[in-house]
C-alpha cells in the first residue's frame, strides 16, 4: 500500500512523519510537495528528512527496529526519513491513498498536478484540508476525471507547526488531538491505525462525517474572519453587540443552506461557543494569514456558502458581508 501526503505545511509533515513511524504493515510513506519547497535544486524523488520534535509531554512512539529508515532519535526528537519529491507520475495500485493536506486554495492544482498512471483508476483522495466540503466541490467542478466515490473526507484537530532547517523539514507536534475519518474505501482499517498511532481517530459514515463538518465550517465562517477583521484572538468574537449578531445571522443561514433541521441553529451555536471557549487564547488561521499579508481559505469558508446558497436559491447576506469585507482585506 502507498499512502501519499500531498503538502508539507505543518499537518502535511506531522502526519508523513507520524505515519513513516508507525510502520503501518510495511505501507510506503511519500510526501508530494511543491518543488520550490523541496531541498535542492531537482525536486524529483529526493529523499528529505523529516524532524519531528514531540512537545506534547506524551510518549513518542518506539520506531521499530526493522524499519530501516528511522535514522536517529535525539531526546525529545524522532529524526525519520520520507521520500520527499514531486512525484509527478504516481504508481497507484488498489487500496493507495493521498491525503491531500495543503492549503484548500492550493489543492486542485496540487491534485491537477499528478498524472495518474491511468485514467480508469485513481487511488482514495482523503481531503483533510480545512474547507474540506468546499474543496470537493470545486475538485469536481474543476477536475472532470476525479471519481466522487474517491473522495472521502477527514478532519484534526492535531497541533503542529513547521519550518525549514537546511534541506530538512522539522515539525514540531504542539497538541495531541483527535482525527475523524470517512470510512468506505479500500486501505480505511491501516489509514486508521496509523491515525491511532499518535492520538485518537475515529472512523465515520459519510452522514455523520458531513455534519461534523457542517459544525466545523459554521466555526470557519464566524470565528475566523471576525478575528480576522477585528485583529482579535478567538476569545474576543463575541465582545460586541453588533458581532453577536453577525454570529447569529451566519450560523442561521448555514443551517438553512445545508438543512440541519430544527436544532440546527442550536447545535452549530453550542458547537461554535465551545471552540470559542477552548481557543479563547489563540488567534484563528484566518487572522494570522491577514498579518502575514497572505491569501486566506475563505473562498472555502464564507465564499462556500454563499455559492452553495445561490444554488439552492436561499439569501446569505451575513456570510456575504463577510466574505467581501476579508477580499477586500486581501486586495
Ligand atoms: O480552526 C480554527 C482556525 O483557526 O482556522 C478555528 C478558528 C479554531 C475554528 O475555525
């Protein structure tokens, strides 16, 4: 089996690294990155190291001492080899995986970019992108070759971040989370264990998985551009009037778009309130991409629900308030 990490963001090098340890019955691990962000000057297949340093205050998991490629352990360090390239041309046979884990504005041009080796078989694409549920749709509208029975989706709540030290990639593992995953494909049981390897996962049917994800874009929709407008941490959304009534707006037509049903509006509430209160400290992805002055997923958050509302012909003026103001930021 090929499991295949395509993005070497932090979630990207967290999870080739953790699953290269986890020895997951002799599967392969390969990371696909773009070639300006391999070592070297000739991306193809060059093998890359990943560091990865455990801040987790739990135990790393033991290599094995058969697995070849495990090249040093250093204190709170497991140093581990993964193929690392382009990897325009991927080997699939049944039962491969890509986890796509790049930006999901990055993604379709990522996927577009592998020639698959022949049209009639494509390997499981598991979207473990935030905007995951956009991401599919625009995989869809903008790839016509892609199978939707290959897509499944999975999300984490792991915390990571990465850099670069010379031709090496380190991450560094902040929080040990939890991983959910669609289940329904060939490879979903090894997937899985290698998940459990370094926190929980838990596999999901389709309609359950769909509506975690529902309550984690109704986060994506709120949280994060009224942080990003209001230059605010996750804790301070709710601090005025005015925001307060975005927030409700928002989480209104959210539930109205995708039919929640009757509690919709309650549940994608308490879900969101809860991650306020448990990221109240920190600032949200879509704050720390304004100040670092780069491109932000809300196509993929706000941008989502308003397309989807105007195809299933129901108003979304609060998502579009929001979705225009943060364009108009990154303009
Ligand atoms: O995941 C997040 C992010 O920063 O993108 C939060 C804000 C916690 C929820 O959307």
């Amino acid at each position: 089996m090929n499991i295949s990490v395509l993005g070497s963001g932090s979630i990207g090098l967290l999870f080739a690294n953790r699953l290269a340890t986890a020895n997951l019955g002799g599967a392969t691990i390969r990371l696909i990155s773009r070639r300006d962000k391999l070592p070297g000057n000739n991306g193809e297949k060059k093998a890359s190291l990943i560091q990865l340093i455990d801040r987790t205050n739990e135990s790393i998991p033991q290599p094995r001492a058969d697995n070849g490629d495990v090249q040093s352990e250093r204190n709170d360090a497991v140093i581990h080899e993964v193929n690392a390239g382009e990897f325009r041309e991927l080997d699939h046979k049944e039962g491969d995986v890509v986890i796509v884990a790049t930006k999901a504005y990055q993604a379709v041009e990522a996927v577009e970019s592998i020639t698959w080796d022949d049209n009639t078989f494509q390997p499981t694409l598991v979207l473990l992108c935030n905007g995951a549920l956009g991401l599919k749709a625009a995989l869809l509208e903008r790839l016509e070759f892609l199978d939707a029975s290959r897509m499944k989706f999975a999300t984490t709540t792991h915390g990571a971040v990465a850099n670069r030290q010379g031709d090496d990639f380190v991450v560094e593992h902040l929080g040990r989370g939890e991983t959910w995953i669609e289940g329904g494909f060939p490879g979903e049981r090894e997937l899985h264990d290698g998940f459990a390897s370094f926190g929980n996962a838990t596999l999901l049917s389709t309609r359950m998985m769909e509506k975690l994800l529902i309550d984690k874009l109704a986060a994506s929709c709120t949280i994060n551009p009224i942080s990003a407008i209001e230059g605010c941490r996750n804790g301070a959304v709710l601090d005025s009037s005015e925001n307060r009534q975005l927030f409700e707006a928002v989480l209104s037509e959210i539930s109205a778009v995708f039919g929640t049903g009757d509690d919709g509006v309650d549940r994608l509430t308490s879900f969101v309130t809860r991650v306020i209160d448990n990221t109240k400290n920190n600032k949200s992805s879509m704050l720390r991409d304004v100040e670092r002055g780069i491109k932000t997923e809300v196509e993929y958050f706000s941008g989502y629900v308003v397309r989807e509302g105007l195809k299933r012909g129901i108003a979304t003026p609060a998502n579009s308030k929001l979705y225009k103001t943060i364009r108009s930021i990154e303009e």
